[in-house]
C-alpha cells in the first residue's frame, strides 16, 4: 500500500510541496501540536477544470478524533478552494470507512458516484 501512495505523490505532487494546484494544509491545535493534514488538488485530477477542487487525503491523529479537528480541517480546505475558485469539492471514500462517511454527510457532502465490484 505504501508504493501506491508514493506512486500518487509522484504523479500529481512532482515538484513537491512546490506542485501547481495542489495544496497541503497541516492542522495544529492550540498548544502548536500536530492533530492532523489534509491534500487538495484545486482542480479535478481527470478533466483539469478548475471549478471542481479534489479532496486526495484527509487524516486526524488517533487520540484527536471525534473532537471536531475533522470538521475544522474540512471547512478550512473548503475555504482554500473557494478562494482558488471552486464551486464543488470532490472526493473519494471507502465503503467500509464508516466515520469518514458519516463526517462527510454531517458537513454537507452527498453521494455522487458509486462504484461496485465483485470478488471473483
């Protein structure tokens, strides 16, 4: 699993940090301390178009879940893709992750698209 990330960061983070259009956020509390990050591409990774801002990767660390960073680290990203001109932002989520799913319903993300697969 860690090859397919670092195949990720290569494609769409080529320069790094320095990448155009893409944006990492680091989320601290109020002793300054880490509790979570999130990476945004301010355009949608298919067509390119700019009116659709994606949402890669969201995380909180453990002992800061359920404490509302989520919701703050969202609407932060949110407002970071607004001013860069989005009107949507997009993102992928896994079935089996329940509290991802249930974050994004409560902050006012619906289900678009859904894929099905079957193990053969």
């Amino acid at each position: 699993m860690q090859v397919g990330a670092r195949q990720d960061r290569a494609q769409f983070l080529p320069q790094g940090l320095a990448t155009e259009r893409q944006r990492l956020l680091v989320a601290e509390n109020t002793t300054g301390q880490i509790v979570g990050y999130v990476w945004v591409g301010l355009e949608e990774p298919r067509t390119k178009t700019t009116d659709t801002s994606w949402l890669y990767d969201i995380s909180v660390e453990e002992p800061y879940r359920r404490s509302g960073y989520g919701k703050a680290i969202l609407t932060a990203v949110e407002a970071v893709a607004r001013e860069a001109g989005a009107t949507r932002l997009g993102l992928n989520v896994f079935g089996h992750n329940v509290a991802a799913i249930s974050l994004y319903r409560t902050c006012g993300y619906e289900v678009t698209t859904r894929q099905m697969a079957k193990r053969l």
